[in-house]
C-alpha cells in the first residue's frame, strides 16, 4: 500500500506515493513536453513501482505544452524544478534508484544522474540527441522508434553505438505508437511494460 503526498517546488505540486512499509528503493518519473507521468508509457511505469513496493516521485515542470521549437530551451528549467525535488526528497535514504524519462525529461535525467554518487538506473523512452552525452552506464536502457521525428536518423545510429541497452520500435513515432496500428502500438507498450518488470523485480 502506498500513501500519496506532496511536495512543493517553485510553487509546482510535486506527487510523492510512499510505501506504508519503509522502502529503500525509489522510482523517480521524468515527463517529456505536455507528456503526463499520467500518460500511458509513464503510467504503467508507476503501476510496477507500485506493484514492487517503490517510493514514487512524479516530477511536474508546471505548465509546459509540447513546442518542438521550445524543447531546448525548456531544458534549463525543467532541470531546476526536478533538482530541487529529489533534494528534497534525500536520495541517500534509498539502495536503488531508478529515473525513467520521456523525452525532454531524459535529458534532465541524464543530467542529474551524473550528479550523484549514488548508482541510478536510467530508463530512457524516446531520447534525444541531447541526451546522448549521459549514455555511460551500461545498466543503462534507452527505447525508441525509427519513426520519431525529434530524432535524425544519424542520432539514432549513434544512441544505438552506446554502451547501454538499446531497443528500437520499427515505425513507432516520439510517443512510441504506430500511426493507423493502434495494435501494434499497444504491443509496443506491452513490451516496454515487460522491460520495467524485469528492471524493477
């Protein structure tokens, strides 16, 4: 069972769900623009954190609707947000750590799991080219599709020739569904449910 609190950042809610049976294991859930930790590829991200006994944080950047012309300049201040919550929530009270993204959030991700000194498992959904520089640790996952047009074909090539593990959708786009396959887009998300399963067990 878990309960649900909230923190505050820079006057942005922040949702906590804490196990009523103290934790050292903690899932932190990165947003992508206009893409909700309510979304399905973050919502059943939160189902197994729930289903394996996690504390949960969802991060909220505030109001931030999907710009693609806007997604850099995004980064900064998303960072700042997130930042300030996971100090507030004092990762060195957990043994695992897992940060999954969308996204924008990968490389906010990215970025803070460079910070700390503690290991933290990256799960990166649909990355971009930005992100690539923070693709070091081989525990490390990132999935996306061939079809994402936030992401160049030599981009992909080269998330593909990092150490990590990488997973490629054939035809999938930035929200890893197949446009006119609703199908085949809900296997996708079987297969990336499959993937959390097996990291968060």
């Amino acid at each position: 069972m878990h309960t649900k609190d909230c923190i505050m950042t820079k006057d942005i809610k922040q949702e906590v769900y804490r196990n009523q049976n103290r934790t050292q294991k903690l899932m932190v859930l990165f947003p992508g623009m206009g893409y909700t930790c309510d979304k399905p590829l973050l919502h059943y991200a939160k189902a197994y954190g729930f289903l394996y006994g996690y504390d949960i944080l969802c991060i909220n950047y505030g109001k931030m609707t999907f710009d693609k012309s806007k997604v850099l300049s995004s980064i900064a201040p998303a960072y700042e947000i997130a930042k300030e919550a996971l100090n507030m929530i004092n990762l060195t009270n957990y043994e695992k750590i897992i940060f999954i993204s969308k996204s924008l959030g990968t490389v906010v991700a990215g970025q803070l799991s460079k910070e700390y000194t503690m290991d933290i498992q990256n799960i990166f959904l649909t990355p971009l080219k930005e992100t690539i520089p923070y693709m070091e640790n081989s525990e490390d996952v990132t999935i996306s599709g061939d079809h994402d047009p936030m992401l160049s074909c030599d981009n992909l090539q080269l998330i593909q020739e990092q150490p990590i593990t990488s997973f490629v959708f054939p035809n999938a786009n930035h929200s890893l569904e197949v446009e006119k396959d609703p199908v085949q887009s809900i296997d996708y998300l079987h297969q990336v449910a499959k993937i959390y399963e097996k990291i968060c067990v």
